[in-house]
C-alpha cells in the first residue's frame, strides 16, 4: 500500500467462491481500500488534483508537500474517481456533510433571510481522441449566508455551499435543493433569489429549488447587470462626452427609485430622431426592464438591507471552476468536466463539507 508514511505492507485473506468463480478481501472493505493507496493518500492526492494542472501537482507539489512521486496520469484518475463520487453521491440526493440550520442574517424588519443564486460558465471541451470541441457549459448552483451588512468580518460569507457541473439546469437544481434542506432554509424567514436573469434561472429556483421549501421568495435581478444595459443605451444615446455623467445619473435612479420609474422615463424619450439601430437599442432596454420589473424594485431592496447584486455567484463561477478548468491550454471532456467540478464545488464550501466527505463517505 502507498500511505503518507511511505509504503506499507500487510497481510489478508482472500476467499474465493467455486459458484460465481469471484474472489474478494473482506479486510479491504473494513479498512475501505479500493485501490492501493490508502484513503488519506487519495484525499491529498486529491486536493493537490483540484488546486492545479494534473502535471504541475504530480512534479512540483506533492513530492514536495508529502513525500509522494506519483504520475500526472495518476493525480489525475484519483481526483476524477474523487469527484465522480460526490457527483454520483449529488445526483443520487445522497447528502454530504452534517445537516445543520445556518444562522440566518436577520433585516432590517427582523426577518431572518437566506439566498440562493445560480449562474453558468463556459468549459473549453475536447473529442474522444483528444481533437478540439466546442466549450460547454458548467452550472454553478449556491446557497450562501452574508455577513450583516456593517459587521466588522474578515470573510464576506458567513457560510457558503456549491454544486456545479456539466448537467442539466434540472438536475443541478435539485442538487441545490438538497444543499439547501440540508442548511435549514426553510427555517429563514424568507429567501432571495439573486441572478442576472438568464433563461430559466428564475423558474428553476422558485420551482425545483424552493418550490414547497421557502416561507417566502423573494427574486431580485442584479444591479450591476441591469445598470449596464441602461448604461450602453446611454451611451449610443448622448455620446461619449457626456456618457459618464448621464450614466451615473441614469444609474443612480434605478437603484434609488427602481426599474419601474427608469422604465416610464424611457418610455416617454422622442426617438423618432434616432438612428433605427439605436432605436432597436432603446426598445431591446425598455422590453428587457418591462419583463424584470417585478425584480427591480432596488430601493425596497436595499431599504431591507437586502443584497442586491449577484456578485457571489458571480465570483464562484471564477473560484469553482475557471480558476482551475480554464486554464492556458486546458480542455476537458465531459466526464473529467463534471468530477472536477463537483469536487472544487465541495473544497470552495463551507471546509466542514470536505472534512466529513472524506471521513464518512469518501471511500464507503
């Protein structure tokens, strides 16, 4: 066996059946062996595979770090077969990690409040035999608990859960939904929903998500989105010496007077001097506002002491997935796509998540 402490040998029984013609160990099932190396040496193994390249792990971290010479090919099917198993333990509505009820931050009218977010982010891919292929997306699925606003904290999550994956917006749904169960957001008062409105995303929280689980949801469409269509309108519109001083006014009155005031005082523009692409511009905007405005009501928002942008789901699809599946000259396929992802998603949670994973389930 290879164990942190070098390599070991023990000896086992072996039994074998005359009727099936199988054989087993039963000594490697107490000691939840499936392969030559230890569990504790998987998990570094592991931990290594989802911090970097495969290659650079295998000849400048691990010898370095542990003592252990193994091959890129090797730190690559460990940390593979590693996320594989959280995804099948997700897909399965297996739970991982303890069930516990997260201390919801409370508003400004006392009500305790949970959020949840989804998002997606492109995966370079590559073909059976290694060939270039089309980039797929990665869901990215989170259920947070911020610091109060105004709170002295080193870290802006108080608690944080990912899942993520090259699945369907469905499947990566209940497996939020699980994540979420599993923090008590049933317990808060009521849940936001924060996205930048992409198809679907909105459907999918407030059905497969919270469905029959939330008190209350409450959808709120991100600012800085929002404040950037209207911005690039702007722009066309007065040109670019007077863009930024109109933008920011423009800008300030979506977040203080909300979507719905912004969306009558476009209304009421003359375009019938426009050019007709800028006319299209200003009717994709007003359309887009239209259709969001029971999402942009920023002012109530921020009266509650709500989050109104969707910055952290935004930033977990840079911290889960590009900061280690998109790199110089990485391509994945598909299978490769989703352990990896599903095994960064476990490692950037809470770090209780990673440390039951492994003692309870990672090797059962």
């Amino acid at each position: 066996m290879t164990s942190l402490l070098g390599r070991l040998e023990y000896h086992r029984a072996y039994y074998h059946c005359d009727s099936c013609h199988h054989g087993w160990h039963p000594t490697d099932d107490e000691f939840h062996l499936t392969t030559s190396r230890t569990s504790g040496t998987q998990e570094v193994v592991a931990l290594a595979g989802v911090q970097d390249a495969f290659a650079v792990c295998a000849e400048r971290v691990l010898h370095r770090l542990s003592g252990l010479s193994v091959s890129a090919s090797t730190v690559e099917r460990v940390t593979e077969a590693a996320g594989k198993r959280v995804a099948e333990l997700r897909s399965a509505g297996e739970p991982i990690g303890p069930t516990e009820s997260w201390s919801w931050p409370v508003d400004t009218e006392g009500k305790t409040t949970a959020y949840v977010s989804l998002d997606a982010t492109g995966v370079p891919q590559q073909g059976p035999h290694g060939e270039h292929a089309d980039g797929r997306m990665a869901w990215v699925g989170s259920v947070f608990a911020p610091v109060p606003k105004g709170a002295k904290a080193k870290r802006r999550l108080r608690h944080t859960r990912y899942v993520s994956g090259l699945t369907s917006l469905e499947d990566i749904g209940r497996q939020l939904r699980q994540e979420c169960q599993q923090v008590g957001v049933e317990k808060a008062d009521c849940v936001i929903c924060l996205t930048d409105g992409g198809n679907g995303l909105e459907d999918c929280l407030m059905g497969t998500v919270l469905g029959g689980l939330a008190k209350e949801i409450i959808t709120i469409l991100d600012y800085f989105h929002c404040a950037e269509h209207l911005s690039e309108f702007i722009a066309l519109w007065v040109g670019p010496e007077k863009a930024e001083e109109q933008s920011s006014q423009w800008r300030h009155r979506l977040k203080h007077e909300g979507g719905t005031v912004v969306l009558a005082e476009l209304e009421k523009l003359d375009v019938s001097t426009l050019s007709k692409s800028l006319k299209e511009t200003h009717r994709q905007l007003c359309g887009y506002l239209r259709s969001n405005q029971h999402r942009t009501d920023y002012p109530t928002y921020l009266a509650r002491g709500w989050e109104i942008g969707s910055g952290e789901i935004e930033s977990a699809c840079k911290t889960v997935v590009n900061h280690r599946l998109k790199g110089a000259g990485m391509r994945w396929r598909e299978s490769g796509t989703t352990a990896v992802c599903q095994l960064r998603s476990l490692f950037k949670s809470d770090q209780i998540l990673w440390m039951h994973h492994w003692q309870h389930t990672a090797a059962i």
